[in-house]
C-alpha cells in the first residue's frame, strides 16, 4: 500500500505533499442492565493528504485507495491557488527519510477471539456487577480495533504500520436514599486480549468501593494537604499540564508559551515528567506517527524546570525545536494534530506510608473524574478518605480539586516509589474539523503529595 501511495504523489509540482491511508477493523460490544445495546463488526478505511506550496497548505480526504493519486492532485492544485493569496506561511522542520515497515506481534490476539467468547466475557462481569445490592444500572463495552496505516511523502519517506488494541470499560451505578454514586472498571488498553480475562477481583474492589461510597458523608471545603492516587495523579498530569506541552495549543498563546519556556522553573524540584511512546505494549504506544516521524521520549519536565514539549513538524518549524514524532490523528477524516502517548510522573522516592503519615489533617484522594484542565484547572475525585494525625480515615464523597496548575506543581513535596500507568485511558481534543476523540493514548503516576490545594465540598 505505502507504494501506491508513494506514486499518489509523483509530479504534483508543490514544495512539500504527504499521503496516509488507513484500513481498520473494529469490534465493539455493550451491554446495558443485561441487554446487549450494540454488537458490531466494522471496517472503517480513508485517506488523507495535505500540499504545500510557497508556505500555503492545502488539505482533503478521500474513500477509496483508487482515489488516492486523483486526491493528491486536486490538493496540490488547491495549494497552489492559495499561494497566491496566503500571508502566514506554513514551514516545516527537517526529518529523518524513514523507509520501514512496522507490524505487532502479541501473546493473545484479539483478533483470534470470537465474538461469542468477548460478549460472554462482557456478559460475566456485568452479572457480577449486577448481583450486588443498591446497584441500579449497569453499563459494559468491549471495543478492539486493528489498524493497518500506510504514509508517504515527496521526500522520499514511506512506512506502513500496525496497531492493535483491545479494552473493556464498566459503568455501575448505585443508589441508597438519596446518594447516587458511581464505579468504574476498566482493563486493557493494549494488543493482549490476555489482560481483560480473569480480572473479577479488581472489579470486586471497585464494587466494594462503590458499597462504601453511597453512606460516605461529602469532604469538608477547604485548603489541604492531599495525597492523590496513581489515576488521579495521571489524569492531573496529562490534562492540567500534558495539554499545556502540546505545541499547536501554546503556538498562539504568547503568556503561556512565555511561561512554559525551556528551562523556566515551573514546579518542585522533585517533579519530572515525560512522554513515551517507545514503551512495551502500552495504549499510548506507536513506532511512528502520520508525519512519518519516529516516535521518542520527550522529557517534558526535568527537576522541575520545563524540558521540552510536543511537535508536529509545523509547530517544531514555528518554534525552533526539535521534532518529537507527537502528531496523530484519529482516524482518516482528520488532520493530524499534536497528541500526547504516554504522560507520566517519573517515580520518586517516597513511600505511600510516608505520605500519609507527614499529613495531620488532609484528604486522600483517589481516581479522577472529569474536570476542566488549564492553568487553572478542577477536577473530580471518585473518592476519598479524610486524614487524621497521619492515620487515613472514613472514606468522603464529593472532593473535588482545584487549583492554579504552576502553584500545584510547586506544591508537590513529595513523589511516591509506585509508580502505575493507567489501562484504559481516552481523550478528545478539538481542531478546526471536529473533536478528534482516541484511546490509543496513556497516563500514569505514582502517589504524590500536595501540600496546599481547594478541596471542594460542604462547610464544617
């Protein structure tokens, strides 16, 4: 395929022109309240191209892999159209040709795996959820998909690759009186359909959890000292500050990108953070991206100080920084933009008993559960538990966080030995043609310390 796209784009008479197509299969099942909702098998394909010329930029999608050279050659010409009008050239920085193709290889394939044998798995765990008492509404997916990518582009790069993921992701509702609590169950995030069997005593625990939630009295407001969990330290991570590193986001923002410049001191010394998608097997893990980059650790903070953040080739052009393979997109029917892959808080030192015990009056909060990220930022814990003269305590319902993001990044004063990444993870995120909405993207953490952040809730 990645030929036929090479010669898609032979003779256009533009500066610069690339080329992807995509051809995925996808599986998605769910359940509701003991009802199958949605069971289907589908084969989405596409492509898309962009041309520039004299640093005007053209773009267009199209269905069919026949299309591809007909599509090529209307970009090109709408390209060229609009040079003669553009004021804002589009550049674009220097990469490596890569000439490669990159296939998946897995212990379990989902792909093996018939649609009785994942519907029964989904159907066993909703039974288990179901089976408890107070819950009063049950939702479970299963989704997998198999991509196979091809990109080209005029200088002279050609690379197809594959990718491979498998999940499943549980709701469960529960009422007693008048509270309404919610738990979550979600596995995989990854090619092995092997991590999504034999996980009923994890979602024991979230059903344990949920139990001890719906008699939980709301936290106290006020400002504290908190102990965030591995999940609500991730999703803190990549949505108050991961976002912040993406570049499209920052290019024509001239306070933030001051802020965020290399090197300036931005959180405690502690405090370093990265994004990776070379890791083994993770859902935000990829070899390439739909620039035809190679994918590569970024340090993103480093003792503190801003290290680097993430690039497409035009924004690296714009700011004068190294390209970092971060530019992807959802599907074919979007342009790719700048996406995190794995966010993580790089382990500490600290124990989790630790932690604890340095806090006389605070909280620990757990998971998170949706917010607004930024520079001043809020975000929803599934639970908590008050801490008392460094003891954890009864677990509180209600305790959202919020905070200025460079006054909570100093105020991390301690960094756990525990570091966990998420399975499941999803994120969307806007651009001039739609939300692009992916799971093949990670976050991760160990537990962290804050010493002063809003705890929202009821007054004392």
């Amino acid at each position: 395929m990645r030929q036929r796209l090479r010669a898609a784009l032979e003779g256009l008479n533009v500066d610069y022109a690339d080329i992807r197509f995509d051809e995925e299969r996808k599986t998605e099942i769910t359940l509701g309240n003991g009802r199958v909702e949605k069971m289907a098998v589908f084969s989405p394909r596409g492509g898309h191209v962009r041309a520039y010329v004299n640093g005007a930029k053209a773009i267009a999608s199209f269905s069919r892999l026949e299309d591809a050279r007909g599509a090529a050659e209307r970009t090109a010409a709408a390209a060229r159209a609009a040079a003669a009008h553009g004021n804002r050239p589009v550049r674009l920085a220097e990469a490596p040709v890569v000439d490669r193709e990159f296939a998946v290889f897995t212990a379990h394939d989902p792909r093996s795996i018939s649609l009785r044998e994942k519907h029964d798995l989904l159907r066993d765990y909703e039974a288990l959820a179901t089976a408890v008492p107070d819950v009063v509404m049950t939702q479970f997916m299963y989704a997998d998909s198999y991509a196979q990518r091809a990109f080209a582009n005029t200088q002279g790069t050609a690379v197809s690759h594959e990718h491979l993921i498998s999940h499943i992701l549980g709701v469960v509702v529960g009422r007693r009186g008048d509270a309404v609590r919610r738990a979550y169950f979600a596995v995989g995030g990854s090619s092995d359909f092997g991590r999504l069997v034999n996980r009923e005593e994890m979602l024991r625990e979230s059903l344990a959890t949920l139990d001890e939630l719906l008699s939980a009295k709301p936290a106290v407001a006020g400002v504290y000292p908190v102990v965030v969990d591995p999940y609500g330290a991730g999703v803190f991570i990549h949505e108050a500050f991961g976002h912040t590193s993406e570049a499209d986001l920052v290019l024509h923002e001239p306070v933030l990108r001051e802020r965020l410049a290399l090197g300036a001191e931005i959180g405690s010394t502690i405090l370093n953070v990265v994004d990776d998608p070379t890791l083994p097997d993770r859902g935000g893990s990829y070899s390439v991206d739909d620039e035809g980059v190679l994918g590569r650790r970024t340090r993103l903070i480093t003792a503190g100080k801003v290290a680097g953040r993430l690039h497409s080739r035009e924004t690296a052009a714009a700011l004068g920084e190294p390209i970092t393979g971060n530019c992807r997109a959802s599907d074919a029917g979007f342009e790719p933009l700048v996406r995190m892959s794995n966010t993580i808080i790089e382990s500490g030192t600290s124990s989790l008993d630790e932690m604890i015990a340095s806090i006389d009056d605070g909280y620990y909060v757990a998971g998170g559960a949706g917010g607004q990220g930024g520079i001043d930022f809020t975000f929803g814990a599934r639970w908590a538990r008050r801490i008392r003269g460094g003891k954890l305590g009864e677990m509180v319902s209600d305790a959202n966080l919020s905070g200025n993001l460079f006054r909570t990044l100093k105020g991390i004063s301690m960094v756990g030995d525990d570091q966990l990444l998420f399975e499941y993870f999803d994120c969307g995120k806007g651009s001039f043609d739609g939300v692009q909405m992916t799971t093949r993207i990670c976050a991760g953490a160990p537990h962290i310390k804050i010493d002063n952040i809003t705890v929202g809730g009821v007054s004392e």
